[in-house]
C-alpha cells in the first residue's frame, strides 16, 4: 500500500494549474532575459514592499506560534535577511527608478496587493502554526521554483539580476525545503479542521501569487 504524500506535496498538486501560471509567468521570462520594461518592475517592487510589514508579522506569529524552539531559531534567521539584505535591494531599486519618498511608504495599492495583505494578517491572526506554514510555504517555494534555474543566464542589471539570486541561492534553497518539512511534519498531526484551514490559506495564496504577477501588466 503506497503510503500518502506528505502535505506540502498534496496542497501543491491541488494548486497544480495557478502554480505552473505562476512561476511560468511572462514576468519571469522578462525579468531573466532583462527585458523586464522599468515601469513595471517600478509597479511591482512598489507593491511588493507593501507585503514586507505584514509578511514579517507572519514570521513573528510563525515563531510565537511553532512547537519547536529549533524553528523559532531558523524564522529568526530568516527574518533577519528580510530586514537587512532584501530592504537593501529594494531601496536600491527604488533609488534606480526614482520611486518618492511617498510612494515608497504609502503608495496606492492594488485589490491584489489587499487582498494578500489580508492573507497574511488572517494567518497570523489565527495563532496556528500550520496556517502561517501554509501561507509561507506558497510565497517562498513559489518563488524559489520560478529563480532557481542554474541553465538560465542571469541578465546584465542588478535590479533584474539581483531579485532573482535573493530567491535562488543555497540559503533560500534550504530555508523553503525545511518549511516543507515543517508543514508536512506538522500537517500529520494536526486536526482534520486545522489541514482544512491550512489548504484554504495556501489555495488561496497561490491564486494571489499569480494575481499579483498579472498585475504588473494591467493598465493604469
């Protein structure tokens, strides 16, 4: 009898198509070849920076939240490098495209970019381990499926070039499969109700994530 897949696996497989859309995304084959046009990638580090805050408190309810104190140990880590390397790169960014002050801070957003906020602040506010898992799973391991293409040239610019080895590196490589870990060695244990709650917050997190890349090309 075979043996049921792990969890992150089986959630994955149900997201199967929004999954492919997304790291398959016009976004991605632009941002490789350097082609990616200045007013998008302006549009969607914009909007981008507005997950930062939210995306933290995810981490901060992840390590209120884990049974473990070796995990509390690696979303600290992790959150570390958010803070401090990323926020480099997208002040320097910013800097680049000549992005205000204003619109650095509190720029419009878009219904996408609410809607994934919300996401995250219902995560964390559920105060369960396997739903920030859930959520974090999706917007990492997406991330790293659609950067970490060792046969694939890195483009010539640093704002093209550095987003994608932020999201594709040896560090970033083990942090997502120990989030897998973690979800499947969690997803096992929990309740039925809690797997069920887990599975709506990662469905839903990857039709965000592909939302969110369409969004860079809607007119405005």
């Amino acid at each position: 009898m075979n043996a049921p897949a792990p969890f992150s696996q089986l959630l994955r497989a149900e997201c199967q198509e929004d999954w492919q859309a997304a790291i398959q995304h016009r976004f991605v084959d632009e941002i490789f070849a350097g082609t990616l046009a200045n007013e998008h990638l302006r549009h969607y580090l914009v909007q981008d920076y507005q997950f930062v805050d939210r995306f933290v408190a995810l981490l901060g309810a992840a390590i209120a939240s884990a049974d473990q104190y070796a995990a509390r140990v690696r979303f600290s880590q992790f959150a570390a490098m958010i803070t401090s390397d990323e926020n480099t790169y997208f002040q320097r960014c910013f800097d680049l495209l000549r992005v205000p002050a204003i619109e650095r801070s509190t720029p419009t957003l878009d219904d996408v970019t609410l809607q994934f906020q919300e996401l995250m602040h219902e995560a964390a506010e559920t105060r369960r381990y396997a739903s920030a898992l859930a959520v974090l799973c999706v917007a990492e391991g997406l991330y790293l499926e659609w950067a970490d293409q060792p046969g694939r040239a890195l483009p010539p610019e640093f704002q093209h070039a550095e987003w994608i080895t932020l999201h594709a590196n040896d560090f970033f490589r083990d942090f997502v499969a120990w989030l897998r870990s973690e979800l499947d060695r969690v997803g096992a244990t929990i309740p039925v109700e809690q797997q069920d709650e887990a599975r709506r917050f990662f469905h839903r997190a990857v039709a965000l994530e592909r939302a969110f890349f369409d969004a860079v090309y809607t007119e405005r």
